[in-house]
C-alpha cells in the first residue's frame, strides 16, 4: 500500500511539481519587488 501511495504522489509531483515551481518563483519575484519598492519609498 505505501508503495502505491510513493508512486501516486511522485506521479503527481511529475504533474504539478513545474507549476509549483512557477508560482513560487512568481512569488519570490512579486516579493523582492515589492521589497525593492519598499526600500526606495524609506
């Protein structure tokens, strides 16, 4: 049963692993920037 379970969740890490990545990345940007904006208006 955990065996299924390993391979169910890799399959779906395959499948969304990418778009996470995106997001994420897309957050870190939204947040330096605003970081950066931040600074400059101080």
């Amino acid at each position: 049963m955990e065996q299924r379970y390993k391979a169910q969740t890799s399959t779906i890490s395959k499948q969304y692993g990418p778009k996470v990545e995106a997001i994420l990345s897309g957050l870190l940007l939204v947040a330096s920037s605003a970081a950066l904006l931040i600074a400059n208006l101080v």
